[in-house]
C-alpha cells in the first residue's frame, strides 16, 4: 500500500508538501513550501514535520515558488541530505528565491525580538538564516523534463512542462506494488493556455491517482489581450499627465510577462519614449536568470530572440539594483514606469515610490497580481483614499488599474481541459486552492468526466491501492481557529496594556519624568493596535 500525507497546500493554497511513503519503505517528498498568509497560517512553518527529514530520500520539486520550495531550507537544517529532482531552471531560480525568503525570515525574527525584548520576553529566532538558505543549494539536483528517472526500490519518475513559470514540472511518478506498478501524477501549479512566455502545460493521458491544483478553480480570468490593452492605456493616461506609473510585481514571472509586454509595445510603436526601471534586485536576477534560458521559451518568445531582440529588453530600461539608484527614480520629475516589489505593496522599494506618487494625481497605480486579504494593495484595490506608509498617511489621488488578466495560473476552463486529456480514469484530489475553490473544481469534474473526487484535509492520510483508494482522517486534526476570539483577546491584551500605560505617563507627567520608555512602549502599542485594526 503506497500512502501519501497531505502536509500543505490541503484545504490551503500555501504550504504545498506531501509526504509519500512506498510498500517498500522508500520515503520521498513532493514540494516543500512555505505557508503563506497571516499568522495562523504561517505558524504552520514552525509545526514538527510529521516524519523524520534525515529519512527522507528525495525531494521532487515542482517548481521556484516559494510556497512550493520556501521550507527546503528548514528541511535540510533539519537533517534532510538527499536529493532534489527538479528541472534546469526551478534549480537556478532557487537560488536567489530561497536567499532572499532567509533574508526576509531574518528581518521579521530581528523586528519580532525587538518588540519582545521591550516586553522581557525571549528572542525570536529566524525558521532558517541566510547561511543555512545557502547550505541547502547543494543539494539541487537538477534534471531535464521528459526523461525517466529511477531513484530505487521500485519508483520511477518523470517531469513534463506545467507552463505556469519558467522551469516548472508537473511530477509523474510510478511506485510498484505487488508487481503491478501505480503511477500518480502531481499537477504543480498548472499554466494557463497561451501563458506568455513558457510552452503550453505538458497533456497527460493515463494516471490511476492525480493530485490537481485548484487556485482558480471557481473563476475564469480575462484574457491576455484585454490585458495588454488595459495595461496600455494606463501608461497612456499618467505620461499624458507627465506623472509616474507604478507596477508592483512579484519577482518571478510577472515581472518578466511584464516586461515581455512593454518589449511588444516598444516594437509596435505603441510605447510613450518614458524611461522604465525594474527596482528590484531579487527581480533583476530572476530576469537574467530567464534570459539565460532560451531553450524553455515558447514559440513566440523564440521568435522574437530569432529576429535578434532580447524579448524582456528595450533600450529605455534602468535596472537599479542599489539603494542609491532606487531612491534617485524619485529625484527626477516626469513620467516614467517602475516596477518594483513587493507583488502587495506590504514591503520592499514600492512602498517608497507609493510614498512619493501615491497622493498624485494623474499617476497612476497598476495592480497586475493578486491581492491577499489585508495587504495594502488589497486596501487600494478596495477604494481605500489614503493609506499609511512607513507610519504616514498617504492620499490616494493616483488612478487606481487592476488589471487581472496577468495569471500565471490555469482558470476553471483550463484546469477542465487539461483534466479532459486523460485516457485513463484517475481518482482525483483537489489541492491547492481555497476549499469553496476545490469543491467548485471537483464538482464540475465530477459532473463532466464522472471521475471520483475527493478534497484532502491538511494532515490527512490517502492509503493508495491498485485498485482502490482508503482516507484516513487527519492522526490529529486541528481545532479551527476562532478569529473572532482571537482578535477580541488581542484587543483586550491592548486595552490593559494602554490602561496600564495611561496610568504611568500619567503619574510621569505629574513628576515631570516622561521618559523615552514610556514613549517607546506608546509607539510599540500604536503599531500593535494598527495590525490588529488592519
Ligand atoms: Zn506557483
């Protein structure tokens, strides 16, 4: 019997993870990312594995994403020395993907302590550190798609293409049992028809189980022309007004489509003659990296490099990897396009160029990825006039444009397309994706193809069989979280706190004795009611 623990991306978006375990005792992984999304899910980071890493043969992974490979770092600080399957380009992206995700977890530990020292609580230590990011590297062991590979005991795998980023694979993997041999397919994160830039997912005819992604499961996405079109019109309407257009953007893919797009217009003529920065250095790798990989281009991007552009070129483009180069984009009056992460507005150099163009009117603000609950971006996107940045309140004046054709994800009709090249009648599991999104997608699955579905529970056990398939629930299911309580008890943690706190500055005052203590312990409060009111 082959079982496979649902560890992340259950029931969840984030977190992808499944731990399989063959008749013969082989141990292997299926992605390793990290949890994303607030902080009951990111908790979850922090949670024992569930099996014992230093047994864990190897690791397959799908692809860069960080909630797909975010965790691999603390698996190998965690006695993890196998190998990591996965393609060309997944292996390279990593790099910078997982340094800059150990950077970020140091930031956050060292914000955290602070706050805790001023509480005499303990330190925070970081999930993994810059250096134990870079130990983990050498354990990539990258391998083209579409060969075979034996790793023992009876399992074979495979990847094909899954056309969502550069590099990433969907997994076929064949386990024996009893001589008969069981393939299972892992769909990654799965392209959309005509993503820009990569080939088309991979069709995939048999498979008796396939674990599917659900992101988009319940919605249709606009198509890539209305995009283009939107996203042209807004660098119309703030050079027209001599102003600034800003596009936060995550640093893998949409960057690049970004910048594929900008790369069409110049050659059409289309484009304004305004210069354009990409301001972000984990962005700026990630485009060398995609520039180095021509060979896992689609057809049209090929195209373009044979009639000798560069197709995330063109000759008004700034990279501006330093600080110094960043913050001179804003001592220069007139229009001019910046890219910029982060993807939500929630850290890294575009909080700076919103700071300085935000309250302007005629800039202009392009939403082209998706907006997280409680993110600023989120806010903008849902009206909000102003908002505050680095501690200040920013007007919104900018025109707003959220153009949500930019998926790098498969939408309900994709995802059915896709499921319709099987030959075979695969058992389906609906992972990846919000629950109302999977049940959607297995319900339609269920009603066209009349293939058996089931929606796995984070922690849940699949026993796997030839023929048939066995669920276990959940060895220890977790109680749902009531937010409700949760946000009231923090509430009621700061009420005391300030009470206790009004009563000091109080007393100070009278004794003319207000010290930078009290005024620290006002502003930590401050932050601490802003979150809680976010
Ligand atoms: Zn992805």
């Amino acid at each position: 019997m082959i079982r496979i623990t649902c560890l992340g991306a259950a029931g969840s978006v984030t977190g992808s993870c499944y731990f399989v375990e063959s008749p013969g005792g082989k141990k292997v992984l299926v992605d390793c990312g990290l949890f994303q999304g607030g902080r009951q899910m990111e908790a979850r980071n922090w949670e024992n594995w569930g099996f014992d890493p230093s047994q864990i043969d190897t690791l397959f992974l799908t692809h860069a994403h960080i909630d797909h490979s975010g965790r691999i770092p603390k698996l190998a600080k965690d006695g993890f020395k196998g190998r990591i399957i996965t393609s060309p380009p997944t292996a390279e992206l990593c790099n910078p993907l997982l340094l800059d995700s150990a950077h970020i977890q140091e930031m956050d530990a060292e914000w955290q302590s602070r706050k805790n020292r001023r509480q005499s609580k303990n330190e925070i230590m970081p999930l993994y550190t810059v250096e134990e990011a870079e130990a983990c590297l050498s354990l990539f062991s990258p391998v083209e798609r579409d060969r075979i590979i034996e790793i023992g005991s009876g399992i074979k795998a495979r990847l094909r293409n899954a056309g969502h980023i550069l590099g990433s694979s969907i997994l076929e993997l064949w386990i024996e049992e009893d001589r008969e041999s069981l393939k299972i397919v892992f769909s990654g994160d799965l392209g959309r028809k005509d993503q820009l830039i990569v080939q088309d997912p991979h069709e995939i005819f048999n498979a008796d189980y396939l674990f599917l992604e659900s992101t988009y499961g319940n919605r249709q996405h606009r198509t890539f022309e209305d995009s283009k079109l939107e996203l042209l019109e807004a660098i119309q309407y703030s050079t027209s007004h001599n102003e600034k257009i800003m596009i936060p953007a995550f640093a893998v893919e949409r960057t690049q489509e970004i910048l594929y797009v900008l790369g069409e217009f110049q050659r059409q003529g289309t484009l304004p003659d305004i210069p354009i920065y990409l301001d972000s250095p984990l962005a700026i790798k990630a485009t060398e990296i995609f520039r180095r990989n021509k060979k896992y281009y689609d057809k049209e991007a090929r195209a373009i490099v044979d009639e000798g552009f560069d197709p995330f070129d063109m000759p008004n483009l700034r990279f501006t990897p330093t600080t110094k180069e960043s913050i001179a984009i804003n001592e220069k009056a007139g229009s001019a396009i910046v890219i910029a992460g982060n993807g939500m507005c929630t850290a890294g150099r575009i909080k700076h160029h919103l700071k300085h163009n935000l309250w302007r009117p005629g800039a202009s603000l392009l939403i082209v990825g998706y907006q997280a609950n409680g993110t600023t971006g989120r806010r903008i996107v849902e009206g909000a006039k102003h908002t505050k940045i680095f501690g200040e309140n920013v007007s919104v004046r900018a025109k707003v444009f959220t153009i949500g054709g930019f998926s790098a994800h498969a939408d309900q009709n994709d995802l059915l397309e896709w499921v319709g090249h099987f030959e075979t009648r695969p058992r389906v599991f609906l992972i990846h994706g919000e629950p109302a999104a999977c049940q959607a997608l297995g319900d339609k699955i269920k009603e066209i193809y009349h293939l058996d579905t089931h929606v796995p529970l984070w922690k849940e056990r699949l026993m796997l069989k030839p023929k048939e398939v066995s669920l276990e629930a959940p060895e220890t299911r977790e109680p749902e979280p009531d937010m409700e309580t949760l946000l009231l008890n923090e509430v009621i943690d700061l009420e005391k706190q300030l009470k206790a706190l009004k009563k000091r500055v109080k007393r100070a005052a009278a004794q003319n004795k207000l010290t930078g203590d009290e005024l620290d312990q006002l502003k930590y409060l401050q932050e601490e009611l802003r979150t809680v009111l976010e």
